[in-house]
C-alpha cells in the first residue's frame, strides 16, 4: 500500500514538474491530442458541448453545405466549430490541380479580404499595449501622407474617403505603370506623390477600400519596428499555435503558395499580388478557429476594446439598417428581429471567403474556396437560418457577396 502511495506521488511531482510542451493539455476535461478540438494557449470560459447538442445540429449543418456548398464548382475548406469542438468539417478539391495536391485541414488558402480582420486585430493589440491609438493622426506614423485629418480609425472603418489603390491607373492613365508590381510603399509613395482628390470629406460616409489597410500595414511595421509578415506572427499567429498560417512573400511564395483557380485554369499574378494588410494572409479553416476563440479570452485581447470592432460606425442615422462595419468586421442586422451578425468575406482572384463568428453561441462558421464560386458566402444563410431567430416568410436571403455592390 505504502509503495503503491509513494509511486503516485512520485508519478504525479514527475507529471505537475515535466515539461509542459510533452503534457497534453486539457480543454474542458479533453486533450488536445483529440483531433476533434481545438486548442489555444489561453485562458476561455467555455462550457462542453454536449453529445445530444450535436447530433441534433450536425445533420442540420450537413444538409445545407452539400445542398449549398459542396458542388464540382467548390474547391476550398469548410468548418463549423462551438467552443473548440469541431461540429462540422469537410475539404475538398486542389490546392495545385496540376499537380492533384489535395486540400487537407493542413492547407492554407488565400483569405483576401478575410485578411482584413487579422490584420484590425493586430491594431487592436497595438492600441492594448499602447503603441498606438485608435483616433491618432495617421501623419504621426506615416509623416509625409497628404490627408491631415484622417486617423486610424478612419482606416479601420472605411470612412478616410481615400481612393482605392485599384483606381489609381484610371487616374494617372497614360502616367501609369502596368507592369510594375507594386508594394505597400509604393501605394504611400503615390498618394504622397500625386495627392488624389479624396472620393468625399473623411469620416461623412462609409466606401470599402483596400488602400486603407494597405497604409494600416504600414503602421503595424512602423510601431512594430518589424516587417508586417514578422509583426503578424510576433502578434497573433506564433501566440495562438496557428501554424499553418503565414503572410505571402510575393518574391519566395508564388511557386508553393495554394493556387487559385476560374473553372480549370488558374488565375495569374498581376501587380497588386504583393500589397499586404487588405488581404495576402493564408491560412486555414482549424486556424481561423484558434483565432476567433482567442477573441474570447481577456488574456489574448481586451474585451472592452474588441467590442469597439463590434459596433457599426456607418448606419448610425437610419432606423432599420441591413449593413454596417465596425473595426475590420461587418455586420448584418437580420430582418425582422434585427439581430446582428458579424462577419468579414473576401474576394481575390479565384479566392472566395468567409468568416463567421456566431459569438452569441460562441461558434465559428469559416468557408474557404481557391475556386471562383459564390458558394463560400452562403455561410451567411446557414448561419442566419441555423442559429438566429427564423425570419417571417416571404423575407429575402442575405445576398451573396459577389451580388453587392462593389468588391472585396
């Protein structure tokens, strides 16, 4: 009995004492070794999910993605996720049809404009730590930037007024490069260069534009001293264990780099494939996973300054909004309870995207296709019809990205 009691104290000083990298660690009573859960190094309060709460929701969530989803048309990954346990999961496709490399959970795929989240929460976590703040100048950091009256903020919502970088060629028209491929600097340089006249008074209205998070990048490097590839990982992507996620280097990345595809042939480069912080991360559907649950947790950001990503800035005058965008997040308000919801799409090349953080049932709903489709935006639906009130009949399905004005 005594040598028996002697040998599980022993055991248990050797277990408590040990290396922690070779410890599973637990997550609610589960191991991280459980392929079914995912993890992050940072304190959640989060109940389990029960057994019966999935096999009632995962027949639900099947049925919309093969009728809606999954189709010869879709190439990607696709995830549904509540409190770290995996609901649903499925992938599918090429990441090089050339070569048959098969998408896996391991796959990172361009998240366009989905970047724009990771690279407001890299801000936020700078504003946290106070390098910088939300209503600073942006001429604190970028001193030669010709618009006085703009601050972080502005970029952060889309109210600076500034012109999309994908207009400047229409502007300078015969003055302009098309070959030469352009980096964020470059970007800065022409505004600097050529002052264009801002499309109306900064902060009067809201116009989606990616030359915003194109300066943003800029001033994570500046307040960073590091590089923004180096600056994510330093900030979000080493701290959270997503290792499959990483910055595309236009000069090393393109041959390796997950393809993007219309129909069978593949999308070329062109000149803006090198320009970062609008989009550029790749990464994968377990990854946005680990991100959207480290939302969750004080220890990673303040709770008080995310919500600030949370509220509309733009549809403040009117009485029954459909839309808005916080920080780096949209949101829709659902008809006719108007509940919100909040998600980023993107849209690059043969890339389509979503992102969709249910936070009310803290689930995460994350669609990446490298294959030119709406299909990756009817996550929106699925969300809406899985996990909010039901709208009266007769109220109209969220539109599709690809259906609204402009692009991502």
């Amino acid at each position: 009995m005594r040598v028996a009691l002697v040998t599980f104290f022993l055991s248990l000083v050797f277990y408590i004492s040990g290396p922690r990298e070779k410890r599973p660690i637990t997550f609610f009573g589960h191991y991280s070794v459980d392929s079914t859960f995912i993890t992050i190094p940072f304190s959640l309060r989060m109940g389990n999910v029960s057994d019966s709460y999935v096999r009632e929701i995962t027949p639900k969530i099947d049925s919309f993605y093969n009728k809606n989803i999954k189709s010869p048309y879709y190439s990607g990954g696709f995830i549904v996720a509540k409190n770290g346990r995996i609901l649903y999961e499925d992938y599918q496709g090429f990441s090089d049809s050339k070569n048959k490399t098969a998408i896996d959970s391991l796959t990172a795929i361009h998240l366009a404009s989905v970047s724009k989240v990771l690279t407001a929460t890299a801000v936020l976590k700078l504003v946290q730590n106070d390098n910088i703040m939300l209503d600073q100048k942006v001429t604190d950091w970028l001193p030669k930037f010709p618009y006085k009256d703009i601050t972080i903020r502005m970029l952060l919502n889309h109210r600076s007024g500034i012109q999309p970088y994908s207009s400047f060629s229409a502007l300078l028209k015969k003055n302009w490069n098309s070959r030469k491929v352009l980096s964020n600097q470059d970007i800065l340089d022409l505004l600097v260069q050529h002052k264009f006249k801002k499309l109306f008074p900064s902060n009067t209205r809201f116009d989606y534009c990616n030359t915003n998070y194109v300066l943003l990048a800029l001033i994570i490097e500046r307040a960073t001293g590091l590089n923004y590839r180096d600056a994510m990982q330093h900030l979000i992507f080493k701290p959270l264990g997503m290792k499959s996620t990483y910055v595309f280097n236009y000069a090393t990345d393109r041959e390796t780099a997950s393809k993007s595809y219309k129909g069978n042939a593949q999308f070329p480069w062109d000149q803006f494939d090198e320009l970062y912080g609008d989009k550029n991360i790749y990464s994968t559907p377990r990854d946005l996973v680990k991100f959207d649950l480290a939302t969750y947790s004080p220890d990673f950001i303040n709770q008080t300054l995310l919500q600030e990503a949370y509220v509309g800035y733009s549809a403040g005058h009117t009485a029954k909004p459909i839309k808005d965008y916080g920080l780096g997040m949209r949101m829709r308000f659902i008809q006719p309870t108007g509940e919100k919801l909040i998600y980023h799409n993107g849209w690059w090349h043969g890339n389509n995207t979503s992102f969709v953080p249910v936070r009310k049932d803290t689930i995460t709903v994350v669609c990446l296709g490298n294959k030119y489709s709406n299909r990756p935006y009817s996550t929106l639906n699925m969300v809406s019809n899985l996990f909010y009130k039901k709208p009266k009949a007769g109220t109209p399905e969220i539109p599709s990205e690809l259906e609204l004005a402009g692009s991502e």
